[in-house]
C-alpha cells in the first residue's frame, strides 16, 4: 500500500493527468473539425482587423512576399466574415445595459460597414495586381485567390442570418469585378493571365448571382474568336452557376449559343486536312464541355426521342426550333403561390 505521503501525491497527479488527458482530446476535436481555419470561427476584433488591412495594402506597394499577401488575405478575410460585435445583454438586463448596448451596437455596425467596405476594394484591387517577371506574373496564385474570396463574399451571413451583402451589394460588386474583367484583365499585354484567375472571377460573378453580369457574359463570351477560349470557358463555367434566371434570358442565352455554335460543330465534324477546318474543330473540342452543360442547363435539361440527355448542338437546334414560344415550357416563369 502507499504510504500517507504518497497517497497524497498520487491524488493530484493523477487528477492533472486526467484534465491533461480530456484538454488534449479537446483540442483534438477542435483541430479535427477545422475550426482552426483561414476563415476563423472565432470574431476577429476590428482594431487588428484593421492592421490587417493596412499591412495588405503595404504589401500591395512593397517587394512583400506572396506568402505575406496570402496571409493578409486570409486575415482580412477572416474579419470580413466575422467582425467582432458587442455582445448582447440578457432579456432581463437592467434598462441602461440595454441602451449602453444600442449605443455600442450602432457604433459597431457603422465601423464594420466602413470596415467592409474598405477590405472589398483591396481585395477587388489585387485580383489585378501583377508582377511579371520575363512575361510571367509572379502574383497568379494571389490574383486567383483574392477573386476566390470576392465569391466566397456572396455566401457569407451575418449572425442574425441575414445576408452579409444584400441584393444592392451583390450587384455593386459584380459590377467592379466585370470592370476590372473588361478595363484590366483583358487589356493585359505584359504576360498571359492565369485562367484560373479567369474561373475564380467569373464564378464570382456567378455566385454573386446578379443577372447584369450573367446577360454581360452571353454579350460578351458568346463567340467563337478561337484568340478568346480562355474567356469563353472561364465565362461558360460561370453561366452555370446563376440561379432563379428569368425565362426570357434564359431562353436568350440558349437561342444566342445555337446561333453562335451549331455552325461551329457542324464545321468541327467534317473530316479535312484544311487548316481552317482543323482549327474549328481544335476549338470546339476545346470549349464544348464546358459550353454544352449551359445549353442543358438553361434548356431545362431536355433528352432525344431515347431519353437521353441532349449534348449535341444540332440537337439543341431542332430543339429550339420547336420551343419558340416564350410562354411555354421551358421558358415560362413558374408563378409562386401566395
């Protein structure tokens, strides 16, 4: 047996190893379900949001690293997410605790507002920051990031669960990262731009779900410019990502793709050894599996006599041809009952 002295010790040792024990398988869970993630759980207060932010927009003018500007990102995009706010008093709170928190809360949102704001507009600024180096941008990966985090804008909630960008928002945004798309990406001479930088702002603007920016693509990436494929596909990947599209563009979009592509894929079918026809076909190969899902997509997903799924444009064609009425299906807005 142990002895008096002993027990003693054994006691409290054991006591810590114990707490140690279910710490650790705490710290565990914490770590294994991710919470310790570039988009932290925890409310980022905004005073270290903020030099976060200033160091982002240091980096943006100094030789930083991508490291450093990935690491501000993800920081300013973390306070973004999750500002820090007051915390809210209990019902039963006495009535000056109340006001103190109005007083605090107004306060907060107005700052966070401010804060959000400012941290969108460096964000948007670095999808277009470069620095090439023998026709290379060195920035690629950080160019695709910041677009990767203006999307991920469109999901985010408060913690009310209303949205952190409304209806306005959501349109404003899209319409700067289509003006950074139209006035800098593709004026860009010095290098190639990535097309994952290209995906990440399109799907963007697929997110933010705005149907100005959806009716821009069928404008503006609609054609079979052959110099273009990288923007046709960037922007075909994001058409399918709208929802809740009006029947008129919808069927506006798969009229204006039959029109622009069933030539191409008819051409694409021929066999020649004429450089021209071998080039539509390199080309059609190159965009249809990303500009077939619209067409499906947009069309309500129709099949052939056999049931199966269209995924020829000749069949979109006669399918078309045979769904001109804007009044029918799959055209027609389905009316929501009251």
């Amino acid at each position: 047996m142990p002895t008096t002295t002993t027990a003693r010790l054994v006691k409290p040792l054991s006591l810590i190893l114990s707490l140690a024990l279910v710490l650790g398988m705490v710290l565990g869970g914490v770590l294994g379900a991710g919470v310790l993630s570039p988009s932290a759980a925890w409310a980022v207060d905004l005073e270290s949001a903020q030099a976060d932010l200033d160091m982002l927009k240091k980096s943006k003018k100094s030789r930083a690293i991508n490291d450093d500007l990935f690491q501000y990102l993800d920081q300013v995009f973390a306070a973004y997410e999750k500002p820090d706010r007051p915390e809210k008093p209990a019902d039963d709170a006495y009535d000056e605790e109340k006001k103190a928190y109005a007083t605090a809360k107004a306060n907060s949102d107005k700052k966070i507002a401010q804060y959000r704001k400012s941290a969108q507009k460096v964000i948007l600024s670095i999808v277009t920051l470069f620095k090439v180096v023998r026709e290379t941008n060195t920035r690629d990966d950080v160019n695709t990031r910041a677009a990767v985090l203006l999307g991920d804008m469109a999901g985010l909630k408060n913690a009310d669960g209303t949205p952190v960008l409304d209806k306005k928002a959501r349109k404003d945004l899209s319409k700067k990262i289509m003006q950074a798309v139209d006035k800098k990406l593709t004026k860009v001479k010095s290098h190639d731009v990535n097309p994952d930088t290209l995906d990440a702002a399109l799907a963007a603007l697929g997110k933010l779900n705005d149907p100005s920016s959806l009716a821009w693509m069928l404008k503006n990436y609609t054609h079979a410019n052959d110099n273009k494929k990288e923007y046709l596909i960037a922007a075909h990947k994001a058409m399918v990502l709208f929802t809740d599209v009006p029947g008129k563009l919808r069927q506006d979009i798969c009229a204006t793709m039959v029109k622009s592509y069933a030539g191409v894929e008819s051409q694409a079918k021929q066999v020649s050894s004429d450089p021209k026809i071998t080039a539509k076909k390199d080309f059609w190969d190159a965009i249809k599996t990303y500009t077939i899902p619209v067409m499906q997509y947009y069309a309500g997903k129709p099949e052939d006599e056999e049931g199966v799924p269209m995924a020829e444009m000749s069949q979109f064609q006669t399918f078309m041809r045979s769904h001109r009425s804007p009044k029918k299906a799959p055209w027609v807005d389905e009316k929501i009952k009251k």
